[in-house]
C-alpha cells in the first residue's frame, strides 16, 4: 500500500506543468499523485486526462496558503509532497524520501537539497545556496534538536518548500497560517520546529526548483512586499536591533532571484 502522495498544485496555465507531472509520475518508487487547483480550467484537465490524474477543484478561498493547506487536506497517505507546478523532482525523490522518514526517529518533516533551474537550465550553485546547505549541516547532524534546527532557521529560510516530504500524523492541519505573503513556509518550519521529533534533510539535490519571472518568489520581489515579512521572522528569534541587521543583509542576497522572463 502506497504511503506518499505527491500533490501537485497547478494554478492558471503554466508552460511547466506537464513537465512537474512526467517528474512525479516518473518515480522510482510509485506513489499516489493527484492535482489540486483553485483555478479549474481546460488546460489543467487536458493534463490531468493525458496522465490519468484526478483534479479537486478549491471552491474556497484561493491564495497559497489556502491553496496548500486544500492541497494537504486532501491526502489519504501518511506522508505528502506538495509538488509546485513549475518545478521538477529526480527519479528517487520519493523512494529517498520514504528511506530517509523510516530511519528517522518521530519525523515531522523531510527535505532535500536542491538545485535552481534559471532560463530552461540547471544553474551553478550560487553563494546563497551554499550558504544556505552549511546552515543545514547542523540540522543534518542532529534531526532531533530543537535548538539546532531553530538556529539554522534564525538565519533565513534555508529550507526549500517543493523540496518538502510532511509527516501528516505529525502535525495539525491547518499547516500553514493565512499570514504572510511570501514567507508563509518559513513561518510553518518555525512553529514545526517546536514539535519534538527529527527535521530529516537528505543532503543530496533531488528536486530542481524554477527561478522566472512569473514565479511566486520573483513576484514578491518585484513588488518589495517581503522586507516586512522577513523582519517579523527574524523577531521570532532574536531582538529588534539583532534582526533588523539580519534581514538587511538577507534582502540583499534575495536579489538573486530577481530575473527576466524565460
């Protein structure tokens, strides 16, 4: 019996998709696979049809905190993947994924390093993302310490949501807080951290996750909304003085993701 799903979150009609899809459906170790939406449309279904896929329509409030938390919602299985539809996930995610969750002691999460896609191509990493996997050694090193892992997310989100396998049995539902607008995973790994049981990170890239101007990440950028948003995190773990220096110097090295259209 299948005890992953991968959910794939499909909005509009993005070029990516069946791309996301073929990635899912193309897994080592097979799991069930369905695709959630709030904008149900002819494009989406054609898909759906094509690959024998079921579509559940959110008739409620959209936006991507509802959306993800729908997206959960909807699973049967143990453990989820919400699958970003502009993203791609190696062959082995799952079956690496499902190992690293069985090993684990009382896994909450797990997580993978991953690396960027950038005009169609697998870019170098950049020093953000190096950065971001030393940050993670500690977590790596002790799943089960609270204090580790809440001090490698005191620093930045250096988690990659699409990347994500949840524990469903784990944690309530909903998951994700209808707060932020681009921070609204960090905000879920803060609370998360506070649970005992082990953050799993697999240190391996299993999933390649898209950088272009119509991603959510992009949008944000380009309309200065995360400033605020970044400070507010950072103040969950340090003084005002100490996090305002902190999300300064994490602005700047957002600028990366700042790029023209595919």
């Amino acid at each position: 019996m299948k005890s992953h799903t991968f959910v794939i979150c499909a909005y509009g009609e993005s070029e990516y998709l069946e791309d996301c899809i073929r990635s899912v459906m193309a897994q080592t170790e097979k799991t069930r696979v369905l695709i959630t939406t709030h904008t149900d449309n002819a494009f989406i279904r054609g898909l759906a049809e094509k690959y024998g896929l079921p579509v559940i329509v959110n008739t409620g409030e959209g936006g991507i905190t509802q959306d993800w938390n729908f997206a959960l919602a909807q699973v049967k299985t143990k453990l989820a993947t919400l699958a970003h539809q502009d993203d791609f996930y190696e062959p082995d995610y799952a079956a690496l994924m499902i190992a690293a969750m069985a090993k684990a002691r009382q896994p909450i999460i797990a997580f993978s390093d991953y690396r960027e896609l950038r005009g169609g191509a697998v870019a170098k990493p950049s020093a953000m993302l190096k950065i971001k996997k030393l940050m993670l050694v500690p977590v790596r090193l002790f799943p089960r310490s609270k204090f580790m892992r809440r001090r490698a997310l005191s620093f930045g989100n250096a988690i990659c949501c699409p990347s994500v396998t949840y524990n469903l049995t784990m944690m309530e539902q909903p998951v994700f807080k209808n707060h932020f607008t681009s921070n609204e995973d960090w905000e879920a790994w803060e609370a998360l951290s506070r649970k005992k049981g082990s953050f799993v990170y697999v240190n391996k890239p299993l999933m390649e996750h898209r950088i272009h101007a119509g991603s959510t990440t992009s949008d944000m950028l380009a309309e200065n909304k995360r400033g605020a948003e970044d400070l507010e995190m950072f103040e969950k773990f340090w003084p005002r003085g100490i996090a305002k220096l902190l999300c300064k110097a994490y602005g700047s090295s957002e600028k990366y993701n700042e790029v023209d259209e595919d």
